[in-house]
C-alpha cells in the first residue's frame, strides 16, 4: 500500500493468510515433488515463527444467539452447527468457549460466530418480524436549529458553493500566512489521493477564494457566495478538533434594472450582509474594531468581529497580493464566522412589544470627531447616553474636505426619540440631545458642528 502496488498476493494477505497453514502446504508440496520424482522428501520440518500468538477464544451465549436471530434453537444445534465448521469448543456454564481456527481471522467478536449460526441454520428458516418499540418524535436541537437557519439567511442575499475538506497546504503560501500562523497547525492526510487534498483545511477562506479565481477564468464576475462548512485543528491527545465555520465573499457588481441602480459589492455591501445575518439569528451589541496585522487581508479595511471579549470573526478586503496569488484581478471581501461562538452568544427566544400610540420625534445631529475614532464607537457612545426613549440611531453622512479642520471628519446621524406612555415634550427631547452631546465630548472629544 505504502508503494501503491496492487498484486494477487496483496489482494490475498490483506484479506488475512493463515500462518498455521504453512505446515500443510509444504508437506503437500512435498509429497507432490516425491510423486514427480524431482527431489526426496526427507523427514522433520524446520519451523522459524517467532510471532507465534495463542488461538483466539471468543465466548458465545446460546440465549443471546436466540435474542439476536428471533430463534429458538437449542444450545445442542448450536454447538452442532459450529462443530461442522470445525470451531472447537467446550461448555463453560451457559456459555461456549469457543476456539477460532487459524483460518476465520474473520471471526473477532459473538455476533461473528452468530453470523455463522444464522448461516449454517438458513437464513430462509428465520422468521420475518416487523420491528416494535415506543414511537417517539424525531426533533433537532437547538444547535441543529441555529445550523439551518443560519444556512437559509445567508442564502437570502449569497449564493451557497460546496468546497472539499482536504486542501493543498500551497494555500497557505499564496495567503501570505507567517509559519506560525494558527492556520497552518492542520491535520495531514495518511493517505492523501494527491498533493492537492493532502490536509485538512482551518479555514474556508482559501476554498471560497479558489471558487471566484474560477468562476472570473469564466467570465463570471459578479459574485456573491457563502459556505457554511467544518475546520479541522489538530490536538495532542485524540482526534482532531472540528469546528463549523461559515465564510462569505463577495465581489463585482450588483445586477442592474430598470428600478435599482448596481452598486459595486465592496466592503459594506458585505459588512451589511453580515449585519443582517447577525441581527436575524439573534446577536445583540457586537462590535467590530480595526485590524491591521492579517496578511490576507488589506491593512485598514478590515476589522475583527467581536461579542462581549470573544472573537468570532473576521471582515474585510482581500489583499492585492492574495489576490493576485488566486488571479483575481477585480476588488473582493471576504468575512469569516465561527459559527459556534455565533450560536453561543445568540438569544433563541426573542420578546416582542406593543407598539406604542405615541408619536416618535426626530432631530438630527452632526459632530466633529478626530480621524483615529471609529463611527462604531461614537454611534455606542449616543446609544448609551439616549438610554432607552432612543428608539433608532443611523448614520447618513461622512464629510471630510473644506470647512472640516485637518485631522477631523464630520459624522452626521439621525436621532429618534420615543416613550412608551407619553408624548416627549420638546424640553425633554433637547435635554436628552444636550446629555448625547455631553458624553460625546466626553468620551471621543467630539463637538458640534
């Protein structure tokens, strides 16, 4: 096998020889030479076995023998039948120690010896009976659940492509990943059908990312695919870790019609994706901060995804150089979930509101804030001092150019106030702006523009 050669005396040893057997197939040889007159067959025989291992004995129950088969034999035709095949044996109370030859490597275990039972007794002699029990219903469980439905989110807006779990380690190279890189820790294959599936992938990145090199060689260049699929991580002691990850791409452009105009798919056309499929499954206050240290990823656009202190994901434009190593000349972002920590941190059960019959108020609000702050830390910072009457916050602006200062960038948001028992009094709705106003410049630096 180590060779990949395959021959009839393979065919034949991996099937187990009988090393017993030696002995009567030289004294057969033997006598055939003497017959021909080709040689003298001398007494004795000289015997090299250093490996020489006692009989196998394998215990057999005469009622677990009528439990299995749905049978009534006696422990007499039983013993009858094994005898015929020449298993020796011998009573040991209400069992039978039986001996394997040395020809049954086969037989390793009572239901082998149960099979022979059932054999030599005719399979056409044992009833056929439907089979009974307590009927109970089959339901998934909450992981099961969560599995699906994030399958058929993702599939509302991305395209689903099916990768192998074995991949070429030449992957890692072409994403610029350092040696000792968590990703690189993978699991080999024993027997790998080629170089290009010899390890077990830690990601699903580089598929996703082979998938759109070929799909572009194609012509098809407008792409929006996701894969939920399992990561392999290996462990010192037992069997590889595996891990169900969930990896989406996209890059060209949306499709154009007669009503939506097409926008290029770029880094929020998915960051909008993800916040969709986060906000579906049940993920509340997740935050994502810039990262500027993953090679596969361009510095400045990308940001790690983050749930309370844990990190469950990572989003941003591929790298000129990673694309160029996958000949994907066009612009692409990719995000990667660990599906676990995601289910980890999301709320199943969801509870649901009145809607209130007092009116909603709005005001708008433009600050300056420095460059280095991030629009996700002051959208926070208003969404903590609003407390519970803000009802929604959104971004529509970013303005940096003339009547901005260097080093500064306008953020504008829309603010809507509501109370659940009361109409909000302009009083009321400019001290909630001024307390919004207050914490931003207290936290960020930020003042009104």
């Amino acid at each position: 096998r180590r060779l990949g050669l395959r021959t009839e005396a393979s065919l034949r040893f991996e099937k187990g020889a009988d090393v017993f057997g030696i002995i009567r197939a030289v004294d057969r040889a033997a006598q055939l030479i003497g017959e021909l007159g080709a040689g003298e067959v001398v007494r004795g025989v000289c015997d090299e076995f250093p490996g020489r291992r006692e009989a196998r004995i394998v215990e057999l129950r005469p009622d677990r023998v009528n439990r299995l088969l749905g049978t009534r034999l006696s422990p007499e035709s039983i013993r009858g039948y094994l005898e015929n095949l020449g298993f020796p044996l011998e009573a040991a109370g209400d069992r039978l120690r039986v001996t394997v030859p040395s020809w049954r490597p086969d037989i390793e275990l009572e239901a082998d010896l149960i099979e022979e039972v059932a054999r030599l007794h005719g399979y056409e002699n044992i009833a056929s009976t439907l089979p009974h029990g307590p009927v109970t219903e089959g339901i998934r469980t909450p992981w099961q659940r969560f599995r699906d439905r994030a399958v058929d989110v993702l599939a509302r807006s991305l395209t689903e492509v099916v990768n192998y779990s074995f991949i070429n380690p030449r992957y890692f190279d072409l994403m610029l990943l350092d040696r000792n890189d968590r990703w690189r820790r993978v699991v080999p294959i024993a027997n790998p059908l080629s170089e290009e599936q010899s390890v077990m992938r830690t990601t699903l990145l580089p598929g996703i990312l082979d998938t759109v090199s070929r799909n572009l060689a194609r012509r098809n260049e407008d792409l929006a695919l996701f894969e939920v699929g399992a990561v392999f991580y290996p462990q010192e002691k037992g069997l590889p870790e595996e891990k169900l990850n969930a990896c989406m791409v996209a890059t060209g452009r949306t499709a154009t019609n007669w009503h939506v105009p097409s926008i290029e798919m770029d880094f929020f056309y998915l960051k909008g994706i993800l916040e969709d499929f986060l906000s579906t499954v049940g993920v509340a206050g997740w935050q994502m901060e810039p990262v500027t240290g993953h090679p596969a990823f361009h510095p400045g656009r990308a940001a790690r995804i983050r749930v309370g202190e844990k990190e469950v994901g990572i989003i941003g434009e591929i790298h000129p150089l990673v694309r160029e190593n996958f000949a994907i000349k066009q612009r692409a972002c990719a995000c990667e979930l660990d599906l676990e920590m995601v289910f980890a941190a999301a709320t199943v059960r969801r509870m649901t509101a009145g809607v209130t019959r007092y009116p909603a108020v709005s005001r708008d609000l433009a600050v300056l804030v420095p460059d280095e702050v991030p629009a996700g830390v002051v959208a926070r910072v208003i969404q903590t001092a609003g407390g519970e009457l803000l009802k929604e916050l959104i971004l529509f602006d970013v303005y940096k150019g003339a009547q901005i200062p260097v080093g500064y960038k306008s953020l504008a948001y829309s603010l809507t106030f509501q109370a659940p028992a009361e109409t909000l009094t302009d009083e009321q709705v400019s001290n909630l702006m001024q307390r919004v106003l207050q914490g931003l410049e207290h936290s960020v630096g930020a003042r009104l523009r």
